[in-house]
C-alpha cells in the first residue's frame, strides 16, 4: 500500500436548520485501503456519502481525490474523475436486460469495460435475462457492476450486503477484497454486517451522533470501550 491518499476529506459538515446531521468529519484513504465507516442509525454515515459525493445540499467541507481538490465538482462531474457509489437500495431497473443497462452505465462513464465488469462478478451467463427475473443476490451484483463500470478509483459502498444471507456476504467481502487488489481500488464501505467488515476492511471509522467517534485497526475498535458502549455491544468485546 502506498504513501498517496487517495481520498482526503476535511470538515465535512451538513445541516439542516439546527441540527447538524454530520459535524466536522475528517478522515484519510491510502491509495488500495479498503476503510469501514460503521455507526448506529442516525450516525451520519450515509449523509457522508452524500457530501463526499456531492449529493444535496448545505454542504461544508474539503474533499480530494488523489490530490485532486474536487468540492465544487457535481455529482456527475465526480464520477467522471473516479468516485463512484452504490445504495443501500439497488440502482437497478427490474425490467431492463442486465447487459443493456451496463452498457448504458458504461455509456454515460463515456469508458465501456461491460464485458470485462459482467465477467469479474460472474454475470455473464445472465446477462440477456432482465434484472426482475434474477435472485436478489444476482441484482445485488448488478447494482455492484453499475459502480465498477470505468474502473474508478474509489468505490464508495453503502451497505451492498444489505438483505444477503452470511454465506453470500461473505463471498461478496472476499470477492471485493481481491476486486481491489487487482484493479488497484480504494472503497470505503458503510456496512451493517460486522462478519463482513472485520473480514475485508484495513481500517474502521466509527461515526457517533454526527462525528468521528475513534478510527483505528479493526482488533482496536473492535476492543474500544466508547465503540462497544455506542455501537457494537458485548457481543463483539
């Protein structure tokens, strides 16, 4: 792993009103680290995916990608230079072909690896069927394939085990893991499933109540007192 920082982000903040729903995050990814954001519900996780992607607004804060300030960037304009995202729910629309809307994702990244994307996630055999007629497993990793299309180098994922069962989340944390070392990815993952986070993540971020609770190894959060307390619960202590 290198020394780059391929994403530095500095003051996030987002409020509504009063309430400051994210306050002053910052945090750090070395080029190729996979890092965990984890929180309860309510922390602020998803809202700091949608500042780092520039997604609504009443945003503050800096974010750059391998060195690149990219703040004032549009959601589409940062996609373009590399950040891309996934949902808690799937992109996906049920009735279109598999293939067909990859190749319309690759379209719009104006970069077309659709063959090369279906084949790393085991979907070209299913590629022709619509996504409706496919196990919820199978539009899992077509919600996967729509943010891996032009090979961005940084994957933000929220929550993609989200409704699989531990079998297939953990297929999923070891297919990421050597996704990344092979395309040289760096992904911060917003995930519920600890299995899966202590599995596959180098680092964690914890998010409490809108801030950054501690960050750390996964062995030293997992044994913080304040994260056990907060998050996790005795039954990871």
């Amino acid at each position: 792993m290198s020394d780059t920082y391929m994403l530095e982000a500095t003051g996030l903040t987002r409020r509504y009103g009063g309430f400051a729903a994210l306050n002053n995050v910052s945090f750090k990814l070395r080029q190729g680290e996979i890092r965990g954001l984890i929180g309860s519900n309510g922390a602020g996780k998803s809202t700091c995916m949608d500042v780092l992607t520039g997604r609504g607004r009443n945003q503050q804060g800096t974010v750059c990608l391998n060195g690149q300030d990219i703040s004032r960037l549009s959601e589409r304009e940062r996609r373009a230079v590399g950040l891309s995202r996934s949902f808690q729910k799937t992109n996906i629309f049920p009735e279109l072909g598999i293939r067909q809307q990859v190749q319309l994702a690759a379209r719009k990244a104006e970069f077309d690896n659709t063959e090369e994307v279906l084949a790393e996630l085991s979907l070209t055999a299913i590629a022709d069927r619509t996504a409706s007629d496919v196990s919820y497993g199978d539009q899992r990793r077509v919600d996967l394939a729509l943010a891996l299309v032009g090979k961005p180098k940084l994957l933000l994922l929220d929550e993609p085990a989200a409704g699989l069962t531990i079998e297939e989340s953990l297929a999923m944390a070891r297919h990421l893991r050597n996704l990344a070392e092979r395309w040289k990815l760096t992904i911060l993952l917003v995930e519920h499933d600890m299995e899966v986070i202590f599995a596959i993540c180098d680092r964690l971020t914890v998010l409490h109540l809108g801030e950054v609770l501690t960050e750390g190894l996964p062995d030293e959060v997992r044994a913080n007192p304040e994260v056990i307390r907060a998050y996790l619960g005795s039954t990871f202590a």
